[in-house]
C-alpha cells in the first residue's frame, strides 16, 4: 500500500509508511529466549516520571545502525554511475565528526571505515521501512539499548543473536561512535524528547482518544514505543508494525518545534488507522474503482493535522508558552539545528499542519485534500459518519 511511494516524489515528502510483517528471520530466534530479560531500557523519563501513550526512547545502537545507515547511502549516492567497487578511489568520508576537527585513529579510522563498507554493501539498497531484515535489525538494536555489547561475551543476556559478521562490525564500529559522536546525539534526542514532553503529558492521552474514536477502533494498550534517533531515513520518521515501533530523526528540521507533537501522532496513527484503508478498499471494491494511491495515507496526515490544531492553537495561547517559545528562540541551540526548528513556531497563535507546510498536497494530492475537505471534513466535525464519508469520498474520486 506504502509501497508505491517509496521513490516517488511524495514519498520523499512524506514521514514514514506502515509495514506489517510476520516473517521469521534466522537470527531473531535466540532472542526469543532472551528479550524480555533486557527489555528495560533507557527510556526518557522526562522531570516528572513516565509519559503517557509513548515510551521515548534514546538508544545507542539503534542511533549508530541509522548512522552508519545514512553515511553508507551517502556513500552510494556520491558514487559515479560506473565507478569501479574496488574501493581503492573510495576517501573515507570521516562523517562521524564533521563538525569538528577529531581527528580518528587509524584503528579508529579502519574500524568506522569497515562499518560503513559492510553497510554499503549490505544494506545501503534496502529500505529501513519496507526491508523486514532490516526493520527486524532495527527492533532488536533497540532491544538491546541497555547492553554495551551485542554478542554476549561479557553478559549472557548481551547476545543479541545477529550474525557473528554483523555484531562485530558494530561491536568494531561503537567505541568510535560512543567516542566522537553519540554523545552529541543522545543530547539532540534528549532535548527533542524533553520539548515535547510537556505536551505529551497534557494532551496525549485525550489526543490518543480522539483519533482512535475518529478511526472507529481502540488505541493500542500499551505505550507505543518511539525510538529517537539523531537520524533515520530520508522521510524523518517511519513506522514499524508487530509490534508497533515509531522511529523518529531528532535532527530533522521538519519534526522541530510544534510539529514534533503531529509527527508522533501522525506516525503512531499508522498503527491504528487500518480501519480507514479497508473501508476505502470496501468502498472502491463496490463500485468497481481502483484503489487510490495514498489517500489513506493523506487522509491521516489531514486528520492528524487538524485534531492537533486546535490543541496547538490554545497551547500557543498560554504566558508559560510563549515564555517557553521566546526562551526556545533566544537560547541554547547548540544541539540540534534546533535554530531552523524552532523558526517553524508560528509567530501567532496560528498552527499550520504538517501536511500543508511541507506542500505535501501540492505534490499530487491536490485532489485528496479538496475531497478530504469537502466529505472528511464534515465527519471530523461530527456532521456525517465514517462510512457515509468515506463512501462520498471514493464516488466522487
Ligand atoms: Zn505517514
């Protein structure tokens, strides 16, 4: 259903798809024994305990797996068509400090340089969303956050049970990464984490309700767990299902500032909202349409856009906020490019979905957001069904 995007111009636009799978992988079946033993992980605990709806994460394996992910794209796209793989022409690219003036060792330098040569040639051509080796990679990284080592050989329940090749890539890659980078990254997720805290904690749990009740279905019981990371994939976020797993870039200019909160409930809608895509499948079926490409998908964006909206539009209201949003501006920005971020606050009290500021609709779904406007509209306003507006949706497609 998502699959179709991948590549094209919206999907570079967009924040991350569904995928659903249930394939077994070889190197999982260890874990089976071993996960829940480690499962405590650190989790973000934000001034006063717990949040509500989401447990954010900021875990060291998983922000170097999506490091080594993104330097080992680059890597590809730098390439020439027609470059020869030998590798000798390849310069070590040294991303792992670009801000400053670190220098690696040469141990240091061979090790980061073997991680990123044995991404680039394994994973480099996959998608983090849609390839299940790799979503299921992504899973037990984060599995095992609390561990400083994957195989096993200091503490038992440290074996993650990846191939013996990969966790000594990783295992070769992380004290480079732990020494030079990761510090400034776990700081970048922890004060993304810490901004939207705030607000998670007061409107979370009625937001959950909201759109559970708008997508005729439960919010799931359990929190959903987010992982933060200082990248991810060329979207800023993405969603994994069984279990459902949000991962969000903590760097990504478009998740900054106020949308930080529409991004995490944009991407856990993707858990929720499969309601909306059968009916519009049921709907298309009866009259002998074909499935619309990526309504579904619009049609959340809206949805999410315009249940946060007014929830946003009073929070910018308050003197704490705008106290908060005129520190925000004026004060430390050393972490996260949080300066490009946080000019997306608005100004006024105005709050501009993520879809619209993105230009989301201007890329090929013109036509969803007038329908949305015309027939959805109505029944977030309480003015029609669900199926009633679905149905007028797909007749006037
Ligand atoms: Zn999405």
């Amino acid at each position: 259903m998502c699959a179709s995007a991948v590549g094209d111009t919206i999907g570079h636009f967009t924040m991350g798809c569904i995928v659903t799978t249930r394939l077994p992988i070889l190197f999982l079946a260890v874990n089976l024994l071993l996960g829940p033993a480690i499962a405590a992980a650190p989790q973000v605990d934000v001034t006063y305990g717990p949040l509500p709806v989401f447990e954010l994460h900021s875990g060291f394996w998983i922000n170097l797996h999506h490091r080594l992910y993104e330097e080992a794209r680059q890597r590809r796209n730098a390439e020439p068509v027609g470059t020869p793989k030998s590798g000798k022409t390849g310069k070590p690219t040294l991303q792992i400090a670009p801000d400053s003036k670190i220098v690696l060792s040469s141990s240091e330098q061979h090790a980061w340089e073997n991680a990123i040569s044995y991404y680039a040639a394994n994973y480099a051509n996959k998608d983090l969303l849609f390839n299940t080796e790799l979503l299921l990679l992504k899973n037990q990284l984060g599995d095992f956050e609390t561990c400083d080592e994957l195989s096993g050989a200091k503490k038992k329940s440290c074996d993650a049970g990846l191939p013996a090749n990969l966790t000594q890539i990783l295992e070769g890659a992380a004290p480079v990464y732990r020494a030079h980078r990761w510090p400034a990254d776990d700081r970048a997720n922890r004060a993304w984490i810490k901004r939207v805290a705030p607000l998670v904690r007061e409107q979370g749990v009625g937001l959950s309700h909201r759109l559970a009740d708008i997508y005729q279905t439960r919010w799931p019981v359990e929190k959903i767990r987010v992982d933060v990371s200082a990248v991810a994939n060329a979207a800023g976020a993405y969603t994994t299902l069984d279990p459902l797993r949000v991962t969000i870039a903590s760097t990504d200019p478009r998740n900054q500032g106020a949308s930080a909160l529409e991004v995490l409930f944009h991407e856990a809608s993707h858990g929720i909202a499969e309601p909306v895509e059968q009916a519009i499948v049921r709907e298309c079926r009866q009259r002998d349409k074909p499935i619309p490409r990526d309504l579904w998908h619009a049609l959340i964006f809206y949805t999410t856009g315009e249940v946060i909206k007014p929830v946003m539009e009073e929070e910018s209201d308050t003197p704490e906020n705008s106290a908060a949003q005129n520190g925000a501006k004026a004060g430390n920005s050393s972490s996260i490019g949080a300066g490009e971020g946080n000019s997306r606050y608005p100004q006024d009290s105005e709050y501009t979905p993520y879809a619209k500021r993105e230009g989301l609709y201007q890329r090929g779904w013109e036509n969803y957001l007038s329908l949305l406007n015309r027939y959805w509209q109505p029944y977030l306003q309480g003015r029609s069904t669900f199926d009633d507006a679905i149905a007028r949706m797909v007749s006037a497609l």
